[in-house]
C-alpha cells in the first residue's frame, strides 16, 4: 500500500463543508461517494467553544475497499485536529497513518498490509479540538486528496454526495392507513446548491420539495412497514441519500367489509393486506376494493365494467347532464352524494335539482340513473358522484 500515498496525491478534489454553530458546533452527517457505491462518512456531533469531540467516521462499500486516504484542511484558530481513534469494526491489520502536514492540514490514510476489506460500519473518530475563541457562527472543515483503494490496487474517483436527513420523522411510527404522515429534512450541498428533495417510501418517490425548509405530506395508502428516506439532488447532479426510517401502516378496518371480504377472497387472500384490504387494488386496475364494494363489482377482476358512465339525455329541446351508476341495494354503510358542477357556482349538491331512478336489481345490485333536472348551459358542466363512509 505504500503506492496508495503516492496516487492520491494527484487528486485535485478539494470539497468543503460547513460546520454550522448554534449554541456550539454541529457537524452534518457528510457523504463522499463514488456513484452511491463507496463512501465516507462523517457522523452528527455537538460541541461548544473550548471542549473536544469525536467525530464517527463510516464507511459504506460494496468494491472491496482495503485503503482511505483523505486531507483534513481546517482553522486552526477555530479548532485543531487531534488525531483519529481506531474502532474494533477494523481488522486487526488495518493500520492507521496521521499526520500533520502543516498547520491547519491533517493526513489520514487507513489501510490493510493484507488486502482486509473494510466493514460497512463505524471505522474510527475523528478527534477536535475547538478553540475557546471558536465561533457561534459558521466554521468550515475542507477536505482533499481523496482516495479509495481497492484490493485490485485501483483507485476510485470521489464526488461529494449533498448530505441530507429525515427531521421529521426522526424514529419509527405507527400509523392506520390513510393517515397522513409529515415529512421534513435538512439538505445541505457540500458543493453548489441543493435543487431538489425526494421522499421515498419503499424506495418510490412519494413527494418532491425544490425550497428550503424542504417539507411534504404523505398519505399511507398501502398497509404493512415501509421503510421511508429523503433523497437530495445537488446542481452538478451528484445525489444524497438519509438513512431508512421504518413506518409500520396498520389496515383500516371497516366491519361492514367483513361478510364481502369473506366471499371474494379465499382464506389466504383475507390474510394479505395488500390483497383484501380496504384500500388495496389486488388486480391493479385502480379500484381499491372499497369502491369494489360500493360499486357492486368484483374485486379480483381487472374490469371497467360497472362504473359510473356519463349520459347526456335531450328533453324538449334542451341537454341534461345524467349518470349511470350502481350499488350494493338496501346498503347503508356507505352515502352516495350526487353533485354538479357550473362555473358560476363550482360544485353543488342539490338532491332537490337531481333526480335518481332505480333501472333495475339484477342478484342484489340496484342500476340507477342520476338525472340533472337544471339543462347544461355550457361545455364545463360537470357531474359526479361522492362516496363516504356514512356517520
């Protein structure tokens, strides 16, 4: 390994980040990565002027990584680098190598004489000392002459991902289906400005932010644990990601659904949330089984059959808005609310100004036809019907 030194040197990265100070220091947990495929981490500490703190370094790889080198380039009228303590994550062969190289620059190189793969965790500290004159502002640790080194002896390029975590929710979290759940992070840009924070949930893109505070609401609509993260986006593309946090989504209950849950679905099925539950689409036709139910349609059938349809009937000369629709008969669980909708007066619900006519039962399920009993007056006349789950 003693080539590694040599090879580093030749980088030109040199990234900064900000060690923002309220009441003391905090150093942003800061990602250097290679393609989201090794990287270098700086963990979340505090401290206040004229106290020291130990700082984790981690290491996240899936190359082989045997060897680190980086430059620790600081004010040494704010704080001084006093060296990096090692951590039993570490094979016993991997050496550690400090240096300072001048006033106000550190060396570190951690490397194994055996090839000895590093472990995705906790490595080593990172040990300061802050100055009692250390500001209650905004101090700056910059960094240089990064390296990776793999046991094939190839050295990896590095960019420097935007560091970005979950504040809001920081721990795990029960919610019932349905529920709204509130997202928030921090996002900080080691380089150029961050342009964009997505929430995730199971890994899909649920809710983008491009302004800081970067925030969201998110709806639990699919039952089980989802694991949610923040994902930042930089000016030059490069992209963070937080740490996973663990939501457990209990299943709505309806007791009306019982009986029909029973008879749609077989034993197995009723087991799965993710088939036979309120919410669920099993056959991914986008109709959760709950409207499955108030439309009298069968839940494991990908059809369109059986939805509301639009009709426009002519009377004496004049158009009327209509709509075909269908429900389970005698069901009370459930309101089924006509509406219609004018410029003039957005959307209303009338029952005086629609009439409603059962067509025909057909093994339980009623045909009716709503009939708007004001003529259309223009091509934005619309209407619909509402469902809700009747108090």
């Amino acid at each position: 390994m003693d080539g590694l030194g040599g090879r580093a040197m030749n980088s030109r990265i040199i990234k900064r980040i900000l060690l923002s100070a309220i009441c003391g220091l905090s150093i942003p947990f800061t990602t250097f990565a290679q393609q989201s495929r090794s990287s270098l981490a700086l963990g979340d500490r505090s401290g206040t002027p004229n106290t020291s703190i130990s700082v984790p370094i981690q290491i996240y790889s899936n190359q082989g990584l045997v060897g680190i080198q980086f430059d620790v380039l600081y004010n040494p009228l704010h704080f001084d680098v006093a060296g990096m303590t090692s951590f039993s994550s570490l094979s016993t062969d991997h050496l550690f190598v400090d240096k300072e190289l001048a006033t106000g620059q550190h060396r570190f190189l951690i490397y194994s004489a055996t090839n000895a793969e590093f472990a995705d965790d906790v490595i080593g500290s990172l040990e300061l000392d802050l100055s009692a004159s250390f500001p209650e502002g905004i101090a700056a640790l910059s960094f240089s002459n990064i390296s990776f080194v793999k046991s094939s002896g190839e050295v990896l390029t590095v960019a420097i991902a935007p560091f970005v975590k979950l504040t809001t929710p920081t721990e795990s979290v029960d919610l019932n289906q349905l529920d709204p759940l509130d997202f928030s992070a921090i996002a900080i840009a080691t380089d150029g400005t961050v342009t964009q924070v997505e929430f995730q949930a199971n890994g899909n893109t649920v809710a983008v932010d491009t302004e800081s505070p970067f925030s969201a609401t998110w709806t639990a609509d699919v039952p089980g644990n989802v694991f949610v993260n923040a994902i930042a986006v930089d000016s030059d593309g490069d992209i963070g990601t937080s740490p996973g946090i663990e939501i457990t989504v209990t299943p709505t209950s309806f007791p009306f659904l019982d009986d029909w849950i029973l008879e749609e679905f077989t034993e197995e099925e009723q087991n799965d949330p993710a088939i036979s539950s309120a919410f669920a689409d099993p056959e991914k036709d986008g109709i959760i089984n709950l409207l499955e139910f108030a439309f009298g349609l069968k839940p494991l059938v990908d059809s369109q059959d059986g939805l509301p349809e639009l009709e426009i009937v002519e009377e004496a000369g004049e158009q009327y808005l209509a709509l075909r629709y269908q429900k389970p008969a005698g069901i009370t669980a459930l309101s089924y609310t006509l509406e219609i909708y004018r410029e003039s007066t957005g959307w209303t619900s009338d029952s005086s100004r629609i009439s409603q006519t059962v067509l025909e039962t057909v093994s339980g399920i009623e045909k009716i036809r709503a009939l708007s009993l004001d003529p259309i007056i223009n091509e934005s006349d619309l209407i619909r019907i509402r469902i809700e789950i009747a108090q």
